[in-house]
C-alpha cells in the first residue's frame, strides 16, 4: 500500500487504504453506505452464513447503521417494559406493516383488524394478503367485546391502531391485550400517530409495535422509514421476511431517522401543547361542528387517552369538521396560508388534509356516516410554528365556510 507496491492506477483507484476503526466512539452515527462486506478467509464467510459468528455480509440480512436506528427506537418503546425487546428496520412504514404480516400469517389464516384501519394496511389485507388466503375481519376497534367474538381458531394476530384517522379513537391497549393474551394470538399496533414519546404499547400489553418512521420519528419531512419492536423470537420471524422481501432501510436513511430521535421527545411535546392550544381555538369558533382531538374532555377517549399516555400528551394529530361536506373542507384547506395541504404528518410544517378526498376517499357518503366519518373533516397534523400563528390562520381560513 505505498509508491512502490507495483500496483497499477485502476487497482489503486479501487483498493484505495482505509482507515482503521477508531477505538474512540464518534457522537454522530457511523454511516455504513454498502451493500457487502469482506471477509478475512472463506472460512470465516461460511461461518457467518451459518451462523457460528455474528457480524455481517450482505446489507439485505443486515446493514450495522440500520440495525443501530432499530435498535435506538426499540430502546425508547421499551422504557417501562421488563422483557427484552429489539427492533428491526425497514424501508417504508408499509414495508413493515406488509412484512409483519406476512411473518405471522399463512393460508387461511384471520386477522382482526379495526375498521378505523390506515389505508395502505386495509389494502395489504383485503387485496394483497386476501389472494393468498388470508382473512381479515373489521370490527370497531373501541369495542373489545367485538374484537373478542371475532376471535375464530385460525386467528393469527389482532390489529390495533394506537390513535384512530381522522376521529382520533384511542386503543384500549390494556383490555386489548387481556383478549389477545387469553387466545394466544398477538397483539399488534401500529403506534404512528402517537410515537414513543406519547405512548408506549408494548409497556401496555402488546406484543409487536410498528411505526412508520417517515412521520414523527424522522419527523422533517425528508426521509422514510419504518420499524417493527418486539420479543426477540417475534423480530427473528420478521427479520426472515423482511431479508426475504426486501424491505431493507438504506444507510443514509438509517441515520437522517436516527439523528432525529434525540429530538423526538422536545418535538413531540411542543406538537401535542400546540395541538391542544389548536383543538381548544377551534372548539370555539362558530364555524366548526365538531373537533376530535382525545387531549379534548369532550373527546370521547379522553379520560382513557390520560390513563394510557404520558401526561399532557394527546398525539399532535388534530381534526375537525366544517359545514358544507367536500366542498367546505376544500375551501377552508385552499383558504389556509401558513398550513399546507399535503399528506404525511408528523413533520415540523403543519399539514392539512381533507380526509373525504383524500385518505378517506374510497369511501361513498353512506359509507363514511357508516363510520361515523363527516365529509367535512380534514385532518391537521401540528408541526413546529408558533401556535398562535396557526391558530389565527386557521381563524382566517374558515370565513370560506358560511356560518351554521
Ligand atoms: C404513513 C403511515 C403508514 C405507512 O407508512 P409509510 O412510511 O408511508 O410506508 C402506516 N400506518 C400509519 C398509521 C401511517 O400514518
């Protein structure tokens, strides 16, 4: 490796030295941009592959950046939990979901899922999974005596979501699991909308926790991602699967969603004041019928929103409804400035949504009133400006609906 090794310039140009791994450790996270790894002799290769050794090979099965997000993440799920728990990375919050699914189900088997479900989820169920045999049944996930008679013996696995799109229902996360335990199926929830720093499910009765990292983890809008915490046995199934579909969380990716983790709880706890702050503005505006927000004493799930998170967090996601269906929610989202209308949340911009167009759309009228859905909600995911800035542009916005 000097002038005079005899090597010619295209071999130097790959073989260039690298550095020694340095004893001292770096604050920010090594990122390991590669798709393989080398190794000492063939022998030590057959090793690893046949598992005698730990380390790593090929950055599919497993990448050490990706695997440190992982594991950073099932550290702040596992605050308050007494078994050891590990998390395993994803590329997309649907890679996760499909991939923990596809873990824990085979041909015939059921799912109960809530009818409250995300819309990529409910689509991996009734039109992906559904052609491999698998059955979903949705019930109303804030009614545990549903869930429990719609136990059958083929069950693989109960569904939950932490915080319901767009009415905001909170899982019973306690009575949930008492049912899924009794039945030896596991429950699994998927913790988005609230993130670590609201709620902790696996601490409540869970079993497996799945997030899309792209929303409050990353939490800037820029990167995406998912993650799946549990037991170890659990995460060793869906560590196959996913080494099996690909689902793999880049390098790069790995350390934008790490990087934001230490500021997760800062962010997080100025989202859910200013959420609040928003909820109780719109709860007094003639203008709006109804704002489901669970940190609302009027919300339904209040006082179980107050057992079940950490104190004065009710998750950042705020919705409200307005006259006039569509077209009212239409115009009072164009009306907006400061607010942007995209869809995502979790990130630092306030983000408007409304639902009957958008996340919601499939749904017919006389199926959203079905689900207690009005066509004149639209979601508000808080970010990080001023809260009063927000609430004085959505106080602006809503003179584009006539007053009730
Ligand atoms: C966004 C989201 C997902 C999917 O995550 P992606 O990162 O977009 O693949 C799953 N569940 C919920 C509740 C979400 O909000």
């Amino acid at each position: 490796m000097t002038a005079g090794d005899g090597r010619g310039p295209h071999t130097r140009a790959v073989h260039t030295p690298r550095p020694v791994p340095p004893e001292q450790q770096p604050l920010g996270l090594p990122v390991y941009r590669t798709a393989a790894f080398a190794f000492r002799d063939s022998g030590e290769f057959a090793d690893l592959l046949a598992g005698r050794i730990p380390g790593y090979s090929y950055s599919r099965e497993g990448n050490p950046t990706a695997e440190a997000f992982a594991a950073a993440v099932a550290y702040l799920e596992a605050f308050g939990v007494e078994d050891d728990v590990v998390g395993e990375p994803f590329s997309s919050g649907m890679a996760a979901t499909s991939t923990v699914l596809m873990a824990l189900c085979r041909a015939g088997a059921h799912v109960i899922a809530p009818r409250q479900l995300y819309g990529g989820t409910y689509g991996v169920l009734t039109t992906l999974l559904d052609r491999f045999g698998v059955r979903a049944d949705f019930v109303d996930g804030r009614d545990v005596e549903a869930v429990r008679a719609a136990l059958r013996p083929e069950t693989a696995l109960i569904w939950a979501e932490t915080l319901a799109n767009p009415t905001m229902a909170v899982a019973d996360f306690p009575s949930l699991a008492a049912v899924a335990r009794a039945a030896g199926v596991p429950l699994v929830v998927d913790s988005t909308f609230a993130s670590p720093a609201v709620c902790r499910p696996l601490a409540l009765g869970a079993d497996a926790v799945v997030h899309s990292a792209t929303k409050y983890i990353g939490g800037h809008s820029d990167v995406m991602g998912g993650v799946v915490i549990g037991s170890r046995e659990l995460i060793a199934a869906v560590h196959r699967t996913r080494a099996q579909l690909g689902g793999s969380l880049a390098p790069d990716d790995a350390f934008l969603l790490h990087r934001g983790l230490a500021t997760l709880p800062l962010r997080v706890a100025r989202q859910c004041a200013s959420a609040l702050a928003l909820a109780e503005a719109l709860s007094a505006e003639a203008r709006v019928r109804t704002v489901l927000y669970p940190g609302l004493p009027a919300h339904p799930d209040h006082a179980l929103a107050a057992k079940l998170f950490d104190p004065d967090r009710y998750g950042a996601v705020v919705s409200f409804v307005v006259a006039g269906g569509r077209a009212g929610a239409a115009a009072v989202c164009d009306a907006a400035r400061l607010a942007m209308i995209a869809s995502s949340l979790g990130g630092a911009h306030t983000l408007l949504s409304p639902v009957a167009t958008t996340t919601h759309r499939q749904l017919d009228d006389a199926t959203l009133e079905r689900a207690g859905i009005d066509a004149g909600t639209i979601r508000i995911s808080v970010g990080l400006e001023d809260p009063e800035d927000l609430i004085a542009d959505l106080r602006q916005a809503l003179a584009a609906v006539p007053a009730e």
